[in-house]
C-alpha cells in the first residue's frame, strides 16, 4: 500500500519525500526524448515499458538518419558548408560528440537503470528533511536549464528544409547533452547527502565517546564494554563501503558520455570565444544562419560554462564531504582509550585509506583542476586559431599585391 501512494504522489515540486519524487523531473524528460525506456515498478524498483521503449527505437533511428543526412549535406555536397575551417571543425565537433553522447545514452541504458535501481535502494536511508533540502535545489536547478534550452527553440526556422533539420537536430543533441549532464549531477548530489549523514552519525558518535555516556548493559559486558557503540561503528563502515561501491559505478556508467561533455564544452567554448573576438574586431565574413542560440557567442560560452561549472562544482563538494569521513575517524581515535573502539576505528581507517572517492571520466579527474586545464587550454588554442588567422589574411594580402604588380607590369609592357 505504501508503494502504491508513493508511486501516485511521484511528482512533489521542491518538497520531494524519496528517491522516485526526488529524480522524476530528470527521468520523465528522459522518457520523453526517447532515451530512457524504463519505469518505476516501485520507489526503489524499475522495470522496462514496451511502449516508451519502442518509442525509443523509432527516436534513435530517425536520430540515426538525420545525423546521416546532415554530414551528407554538410561533408559531401556542401548544401550546409560553412564560410570557414574553424567554423566548419566546430560543427563537425559538436555533431561528432553529440551522437557519440546520444548513442551511449541509449545503448547504456540497461547499466544506467542498474545503477539507479541501487541508489535507489541505497537512497531509502535518507531522511525526508535531506529529501526536501535535495530537491529544493536540484528542482530548480533542472526547470532552469531545461527552460533555457527550449527557449531557443523558434530559431530553428528557416527558409530552407535541410537548415531546418540541422537546427532541430542540434537543438535535439542539446537537450540530450544537458539531461546526461543533469542527470550525473543529481546522482552526485545523492550521494554527497550520503556521504553527509555517514559524518554527522560520527559526529554524534564522537560527542557520546567524549562525553564517557553510560551505554546499555555496560556493567554485565566485561569484555565488549560498548556494544552499542561497536554495533553502530560497524554499521557505518559498511554504509561507507556501500557509498564508495555506488561512486564505482556511477563512474563506469557515465565514463564516456561525460570524458565527452568535457570535450565538447571545451570546443564549444574555444570557438564561440574566437567568433566573439572577430564579432568584436568588427569581422564581416561570419554567418550566424545556421547557430541555435540567441545572442550565439555569449549565450553559447555562458550556458557551457555554466553546466561544466555545476558538474566539477558538485563532484569536489562530494570529495570535500567524502574527505571530512577520514579527519572525523582520526579525531575519535585519538579521544578514545576503549581497545574494541579503537581496533574498528582503526579498520575504518584502512578503508578510507583503500577507498577513495574520486569522480572519474575514464582517469579524467572531475575537479577544480579540470577548470583550470579547460581555462588554460581555451586560452592556448584561442591564440593559436588568432595567429593563423593572422597568418591567412598576410598571405592573401601578399598574394594580392603580387597580383596587383603583375597585372601593373603587364599593362607598362
């Protein structure tokens, strides 16, 4: 019975009570764009729907085709052809890392629902208050991205068919782009509330140890003098090991899809920055016909920046909560003088010593260090593409006196 008023009561705007009410927004704009054929059997059991999945089917087969038609257009005739190599190398880029994106969302979606289903089961520990705080801010955080790519959705009009489909498709790819990435992020926040309430259960711990309170059946317990303690001790280890289990495989379901979004963004960002300074420079020969976005170059580099902001953001707050586990162990050790106490704390440590949280994309560290190597790489190859601009246009002036002289000497002949 409790199954089925929580299944009913799925969608809670900013006072989610569990998993399913907690991550419904994300995964029904999943189902809807075809990429996520599953639905909740119970709050913490998923199960396959036959018509979302051949919906799916017929989604990612006219992706297939349309992805084909628009290289053929764009690599073959030259119908969709671009007025530059950089511009021509950015959209080979975004539809290149775009379908890689898409296929694995889709054909990963088996070891995507594994995953879900056992943070799903894991996520029942949660208490209904982090319930409420977690979907305050995840809430908001996925009706405000998703709003603001379907804004751009009137510019895909055009006068001509095969533009039409290039903007559909690449407002298409975006949206799947920020739903992985939205995703991934909610996932993190899960488990960093994990990762929180294994702290403050050590941290009442701690207080009791220091305190020297009285425990149940202190006195007939000579050998065990705190059972309750050792009992709870034990308890959170193994919640720990379940916790850092659920980061190993979060980073094996969406290894390749994120090592991709970085990519991606890191293109992104490199040529509409260089775009924005020939804008700037007062460069005539740029054509915005075939862009998505409103005021491209800004909105562009903004909305990039923002969404690999918020995935680093979140992974290294986790890290820091994951990192605090090990320096509140190490405090209770040193305030205890209970052997038994000691011996699981000192077992604790060689987990978190063995077990370290870190958010990987195929040995790509999700952190702060990312932002700084995206930073400096995007100021690197800006120079770069700058400099053979540079290059091209003293070549073609060169030519063109060349020319001028010739044709000059010619006529004095």
């Amino acid at each position: 019975m409790i199954n089925k008023i929580n299944i009913t009561k799925k969608w809670q705007p900013f006072r989610a009570t569990n998993f399913l009410s907690l991550m419904w927004p994300c995964l029904i704009l999943w189902k809807i764009h075809g990429v996520f054929p599953y639905k909740f059997k119970t709050p913490t059991s998923i199960i396959i729907s036959k018509p979302v999945y051949i919906f799916s089917i017929i989604i990612i087969i006219f992706y297939l085709i349309t992805y084909s038609s628009i290289m053929y257009h764009m690599d073959v005739t030259g119908e969709l052809d671009y007025d530059s190599v950089p511009a021509i190398l950015q959209a080979n880029s975004y539809l290149s890392f775009g379908f890689w994106i898409i296929i694995t969302a889709f054909f990963q979606r088996k070891t995507r629902t594994d995953f879900l289903e056992k943070l799903a089961k894991e996520s029942v520990k949660i208490p209904a208050k982090k319930y409420r705080q977690l979907s305050r801010l995840i809430h908001l955080k996925d009706l405000i991205g998703i709003l603001f790519v379907y804004a751009h959705f009137p510019n895909i009009f055009s006068s001509s068919y095969p533009l039409i489909g290039f903007k559909a498709f690449g407002v298409y790819t975006t949206i799947i782009v920020y739903l992985v990435n939205a995703l991934y992020t909610n996932c993190v926040l899960i488990i960093h509330t994990h990762f929180q309430i294994i702290n403050e259960k050590l941290i009442k711990l701690k207080f009791h140890i220091e305190n020297d309170e009285c425990h149940l059946l202190r006195r007939i317990y000579h050998v065990r003098k705190n059972p309750l303690i050792l009992m709870e001790i034990k308890k959170i280890i193994k919640e720990h090991n379940d916790v850092c289990n659920l980061v190993l495989q979060l980073n094996c379901t969406f290894s390749l899809q994120m090592i991709a979004i970085v990519t991606l963004t890191f293109a992104e960002i490199t040529f509409s920055l260089y775009f924005y300074i020939l804008k700037t420079v007062g460069f005539k020969d740029i054509n915005l016909e075939k862009q998505i976005w409103y005021s491209y170059f800004i909105t562009s580099v903004t909305y990039y920046s923002g969404y690999i902001i918020t995935a680093v953001g979140v992974c290294e707050h986790a890290k820091d909560e994951a990192d605090k586990t090990g320096i509140i162990v190490h405090e209770i050790l040193n305030n205890t003088i209970d052997k038994q106490i000691a011996e699981e704390l000192q077992i604790f440590s060689l987990q978190l010593l063995h077990r370290k949280t870190n958010f990987l994309a195929k040995g790509l560290a999700l952190d702060y260090t990312l932002l700084t190597s995206i930073a400096g790489g995007v100021t690197t190859y800006l120079l770069i593409l700058i400099q053979f601009l540079i290059t091209t246009n003293s070549c073609q002036m060169n030519n063109n006196s060349t020319t001028t002289i010739a044709i000059t000497t010619m006529a004095n002949n």
